[in-house]
C-alpha cells in the first residue's frame, strides 16, 4: 500500500451545506454524543426509534444509522422496520455491530438484521467484525478482544460475501469493498479512554455517506475527520474529560488546511 491524499474537505463542505438529516437508532449509554457529533460536523440529527414512526422517519432521512449496543427485541425489530424503508427510498444504511461477540443473543440479532435488511457499511472494532465474519472470537463487552487474524483479509471477505462496505476501527482503521481498500492512520490512544467514540465513528460516516455515492471514500473521509480532530483536541487536553470536550470543538472548527496537512491514508 502507498499513501495517498483524499480531498476530505470538499465532503465535509458538502455537509455543512446541505445539512442532511442523519436517523439513529442507537446506543441509549451513547445517544447524546452522537447527536452532537452530527451536530458540529454540520448535518441534523433524527434519534426516533417507536415502531410507529421509524418507516415514515428514514423516509424523511439522508442515511440510518443502526447501533446494536443497548438492544432488545423490540429495538432490534425498529431497526428491521427503519432499514427496510431507507432501502425503499435507497439511502445508505449504516449498522454498528456493537458488543458483537460477546453474547448469542447479540450475535443473533446482528445477523438477522444483516440477513432481513439491505446494510450498506457494517462498522466495528477488530474483534466485532471477526466475530461478523464467522471466527471464534469473544468480544470484552464492547471493547475490542485481541484477534490475531490478517484484518484486511477477512473485512475484504466480509464484504464481498455481503456486497457491502466494511469499516473496522483499530490502531489502523480499515475501510474496504471488497476491492478497494484504504488504511486510515490517524487518531489517538486517548480515543479509547472515554465511552462512545465508536458510536460517534459510526454516526460520522452516515453524514458522509448521506452526500457521497462512494461508500467506500465516504467512510474513510468520515474517519478521517474524527480522528485528525481527535489528534487536535489531545494537544489542548489534560484528560479524558477535556478531551470529550474538545473533540466536539475540533470537529466544529476543521478546515481544509487541516484535513490535508493531517491525514494519514494508505491505499
């Protein structure tokens, strides 16, 4: 792989023109901090979850994003009823399978989901997307398990078997369809410290993939995003506390100067 430079900005630009509306169905522990990443990054938070009302909002939506981390029956067949309907009106799917690994149940229902809906980006840590892919692997709650495979080989065959992109967040981020692959090497260690960056990861490619039709470049550019404002907001931390805080003030004030001296891609 060599490296390489996307123009990130014009898509983030594109997003705060537009501000397309992104529909959660997610994470209750992580709900707030996705609303706001979407929030700064310039596009509209929806988080309505009622069965009664999940058709008839991704219907007014630009993408879905689904995240299975505080799921039960009835959320999980809110996620089928809200998926079926964006894939009707033909906008991206996103679906965080969060925990994957770490119960039947959980692994169950992330499958269903894959199997009775149209799933465009499949996102999670290393050891939840081996487990997607069939390996024996036991996920730590919803922390990352070791998994001591060739990442890039099995997001590549993940995707090709489900005709989807594969975005696997790690010390190196993978993003792949299969064919194409990029390798994203920003961020920073203290991402992790805190609750609900891959929640808020997840939420930043459904606002990219709301203005990209290359799902593929929409994810790697969301995750670049994130993470060169992740590596802003460490220089202006004393924690994880002041971290949280200066991640949303990063992500607000990134601009193209940024974006392009501080991306790390490979592909």
């Amino acid at each position: 792989m060599k490296k390489i430079k996307l123009d990130v900005y014009t898509l983030l630009k594109k997003i705060r023109d537009t501000k397309p509306v992104v529909h959660h169905l997610t994470n209750w522990v992580t709900i707030y901090d996705c609303a706001n990443i979407i929030k700064v990054i310039g596009a509209s938070p929806v988080m309505s979850h009622a069965k009664e009302e999940v058709a008839e909002m991704a219907r007014l939506a630009s993408s879905l994003v689904l995240n299975i981390g505080t799921l039960d029956r009835e959320f999980i067949e809110s996620m089928k009823i809200a998926a079926v309907s964006a894939n009707q009106k033909g906008i991206p799917v996103v679906l965080d399978v969060c925990g994957a690994g770490a119960t039947q149940f959980r692994d169950k229902k992330s499958f269903e989901l894959l199997d009775e809906a149209g799933i465009d980006i499949i996102k999670g840590n290393v050891s939840e997307i081996a487990r997607i892919c069939g390996e024996d692997i036991r996920t730590r709650g919803v922390d990352a398990a070791e998994v001591v495979k060739d990442m890039i080989g099995l997001a590549k065959e993940l995707a090709r078997k489900r005709e989807c992109i594969v975005v696997v967040t790690a010390k190196d981020d993978i993003v792949t369809d299969g064919s194409k692959t990029y390798v994203i090497k920003n961020g920073h260690p203290m991402m992790p410290s805190i609750v609900g960056t891959g929640c808020m990861a997840a939420s930043i490619i459904g606002a990219f993939a709301a203005v990209e039709h290359d799902l593929v470049y929409a994810s790697a550019a969301a995750l670049v995003c994130f993470e060169v404002a992740a590596e802003c907001a460490v220089k202006k931390s004393s924690g994880p506390g002041t971290f949280k805080e200066k991640l949303f003030d990063c992500i607000f004030h990134l601009d193209k100067k940024i974006l392009d001296k501080m991306q790390k891609i490979e592909a």
